[in-house]
C-alpha cells in the first residue's frame, strides 16, 4: 500500500474517532431514554390528536439541550471521571477532545436546542428544557461532590422530559403530567442505588458523595430502594384512574411493580454487587416496559 494511501486511512479512522466522540459527549444511552419519555408523554398527551411534526420538533429539540447539558457535565467532571475506571476513557479525560472543543460543542447544542423548541414547539416547553439544563448542569453536577442529596435533584431533571413531551402538544400540567412525572422520578431511586452501589468504590476514590459512599454499610442506599420502589406501586396505577389507561395497564403495572419491589427487598437485606445487579436489570426492564404499555392506548387511537 503506497503512502499516501496510508494516509488516508488514517485520516479517516482520526475523522471517525472524532465523530465517536463527539456522539459519547451527548451519553446516548440518557439522551435516549429521555426522548423516549418525551414521546410517552406527548402520545399520552395528545389522547390520539398527535401531530407527528411537533412531536419531530419537541424531540430534536430536547435532543439538542440533553446534547448540549451532557457535553457540560463531562466539561465540568472531567478531573472526577479522570480518577475513575468507568469513566476514565470519555473523550475530555482521555485527551481526544479538548476543553475549548467541548465548551464550543456543549454550549452551541444547548443554545440552538432551546431556541428551536421555542420557535418550532412552544415556549414553555423551552422554559421546561432549559430549566433541566440548569438542574442537571448548575446543581446536579456541582452536587455530586458535596452531599448525597444529588441524586433527589438528578431524579427531579430526569423527568423533567416527561413535562417537556406533555407540554410540547400544548396540554396544561395536570395531575396525568405529574403522574407520569412521579413515575419516572420515583424509579430513578432503585435504579441509581443500584448502579452506586456497584461502583460505590470508584464514586469513593473520586471523592463523589453517592449514598453508598456516605454509608458504606448501604443500608440506607437499600432502604431508599426499597421504599422508593414501594410508593412507585400506587403511584404507577394511578393511570388506570385518571382515564388514560385501562385495566391491563393495571394488572401489567402491579406486576411489574412487585417484581421491582422484590428485586429491591433483596438488594437490601442481601447487599452485594449480585443483588444490585439484579435490581438494575429488574428497573431496566421495569420502565421500559411499564411505557410502552402507558403507550399502547393513545397510539390505538392513532390507528
């Protein structure tokens, strides 16, 4: 193979890396499940009036703001992620990007993502996505280092999407908004003790304040699972009352939410990495689930 051919393979391998990135800096796998909660609650929402187009704008747009909030996290805990395995190779640690690369990126996605849900969704639903940049960026982020209490403020900016999807097909915030808002609140709880019990170690050498690390005994990481996990059971039916879901969605719920529940019991009096992981595949499967179900009706409608 001659030179310059070489060179051009490298080039584009260098371009492509770049490009991979770029994309790691949005975390994806966040950035999807909070579009998916966006489209939930626009599909609810809309009680079968959806407009594909807004709801194609409210999703672009909260893609654009996550993108933007994201890139700023990263920018802000690159020294903390430094000093941990998991998150040691993310592009600002590991040298690939650079800090003025990710300020530029992180900033301009956060900017053109609220402007564009104002001109092309409505106003409030920009409001609503840029006062989940300030929560996860501002608070959440700066949090983590100095009180357990970070993860209370990181639940309340992880469902914040379900108020941008509702808002986004022009429905006022009404008690179907705040159901589904506490649902996914509620199950960041089982969910997060899981993952920072597992990594409790790294969250410790990089000086992170997560439950397990503030009680190494993770009794009260599990007790918060626990009992999180409890008051998602009645507060998860309660579609089932307010007309946007019927009676399957019910027996599906209760289901789902016992299973979570008795994944989170065992967490608790069986600590260990095996009964976390355990509970982070059980609330994995759990809201995922528990969506596409709350989804089933309106989208019926659709049809």
């Amino acid at each position: 193979m001659s030179m310059p051919a070489v060179s051009y393979a490298d080039s584009r391998l260098l371009s492509w890396q770049r490009v991979c990135d770029y994309v790691e800096l949005t975390k994806p796998k966040i950035a999807a499940l909070e579009l998916v909660t966006v489209a939930v609650a626009a599909v609810v929402a809309s009680s079968g009036t959806l407009d594909p187009w807004r709801l194609f704008h409210a999703l672009l747009g909260t893609a654009l703001v996550a993108a933007g909030a994201s890139a700023w996290n990263q920018l802000l805990e690159r020294e903390t992620d430094a000093l941990m395995e998991r998150t040691a190779d993310r592009p600002l640690p590991a040298g690939r990007l650079s800090v003025r690369e990710v300020l530029g990126f992180g900033s301009a996605a956060s900017l053109a993502g609220v402007l564009y849900l104002a001109l092309l969704v409505n106003p409030l639903t920009s409001a609503l996505g840029a006062a989940t940049w300030v929560l996860y960026v501002c608070i959440y982020t700066p949090l983590k280092s100095r009180s357990h209490a970070n993860t209370m403020v990181g639940a309340v900016a992880g469902a914040m999407p379900i108020l941008m999807g509702w808002a986004a097909v022009g429905r006022s915030l009404d008690l179907g908004a705040a159901t589904l808002f506490l649902i996914v609140f509620l199950w960041q709880f089982p969910h997060f003790m899981a993952i920072a019990w597992i990594y409790r170690r790294q969250y410790a050498e990089a000086g992170l304040q997560m439950l397990p690390v503030v009680d190494p005994s993770g009794l009260r990481a599990g007790g918060q699972a626990v009992l999180a996990a409890l008051a998602l059971l009645p507060v998860s039916l309660l579609p089932s009352m307010v007309s946007f879901a019927g009676s399957v969605y019910f027996a599906w719920a209760l289901l789902l939410g016992a299973a979570q529940l008795a994944c989170a019991a065992m967490f608790l009096f069986r600590l260990s990495d095996g009964s976390a992981r355990m509970l982070l595949r059980a609330s994995l499967v759990y809201l995922p689930s528990l969506l596409t179900w709350l989804m089933l009706g309106p989208l019926s409608s659709l049809g």
